[in-house]
C-alpha cells in the first residue's frame, strides 16, 4: 500500500494560514512583538501546533522570512558563474537600501539566537539557501568552470554586503561587483 501526498491538504493549509499570519503581524507590529500566541490566534490554529512544529516564534520567523526570499529573489542562472554571482549581489545590495529588500535581512537579525541557544529550526531554514548557492556552484563545475567553495562565497561575497547593512552603511552595486571580481580572481 502506498500512501499518497497531499499537495494542497489541509497541512499546506495551515502553513499557509501561520505564514500569512506571521508576515501580516510582523508588518504591524515588527518582529519583537510578535508571538507564538498572536500568530496562532490569526491564523486560526492551535499555539501547542506552532510549538510542535517550529520550536519557537524566532524559528517560525525566519522560516517565513527564507520562504519569501526563495519566492521571491531566486538565485540567477546567466550561463556563467561570473554572470550569476554578478547578478546576485547587486541585487542583494539593491535590496537591503529598501525596506521591502531587506525584509529578509531584519528577520535574520530579529531572530538570531544568544551565544550558545539551540537553533537548529532556524539552521534550517537558512540551509535551504545555502543549498540552492552550492547548486550554483555545482553548475558552474559542470559547465567547466573553477568555482570557489561555498565558504568563500560567505565569507568574501555575502558577509560584507550585510555587514554594511548592519551598521548603517549599505553597499552600492559597484561594490557588490567588486567583491564578485575579487572573489573570483582569489581563485
């Protein structure tokens, strides 16, 4: 007997109801005053079913904030790594100097967790982009070409991008390319 998936089912319901539930109290409220309880509350479920399945609301928040970004800031596919990674940083530095942009980048902030907390929840969510930067990598070994590893990517493309943006001084898409040039010619 095989158990069939149901795409659409009142699980795909839900999430989509505590999604929704989670972006509209983060836009009225801001990240630190929503809760598990204000979530459940509008989106018609159980808090104990929230509890269950993320954790935490900083684990539920995050997962929101990465569905998002997936949905809407896909990973380039130009046909060359060079193209790909050009691509992606502007955008990354043209998103985080708008409000809407960086919504992504609030969330990671909002709910990074103290030294020494356990967050594998939201390891998680974030896992799912890392994933989708080391599938871009790979097409480029496929395509013939000499990619950096992904720990490069993070350290010498993406950090300092959102590093700028933490302190107030977000970077301009001539400096994202610059760090794309200098990430590639270390290889």
């Amino acid at each position: 007997m095989t158990v069939k998936s149901r795409p659409g089912g009142r699980t795909a319901r839900t999430k989509a109801a505590v999604f929704e539930a989670v972006t509209a109290l983060v836009i009225e409220r801001g990240h630190a005053a929503v809760g598990m309880t204000d979530i459940a509350e509008r989106a018609g479920v159980a808090v104990t079913s929230l509890y269950r399945r993320w954790g935490d609301v900083r684990a539920l928040i995050m997962e929101v904030a990465v569905e998002q970004l997936l949905r809407d800031r896909p990973l380039p596919d130009t046909g060359s790594l060079a193209g790909d990674l050009r691509k992606w940083a502007r955008s990354i530095a043209s998103g985080l100097k708008s409000r809407q942009g960086s919504s992504f980048f609030r969330a990671l902030v909002a709910t990074a967790m103290p030294p020494g907390a356990e967050g594998s929840t939201r390891t998680a969510a974030l896992q799912r982009r890392l994933d989708q930067v080391a599938l871009m990598l790979e097409r480029a070994r496929a395509r013939g070409e000499a990619p950096p590893p992904l720990a490069d990517v993070m350290d010498h493309l993406l950090a300092p991008l959102y590093a700028r943006a933490l302190f107030g001084v977000p970077a301009n898409e001539a400096f994202a390319e610059q760090l794309v040039e200098r990430l590639l010619k270390e290889r």
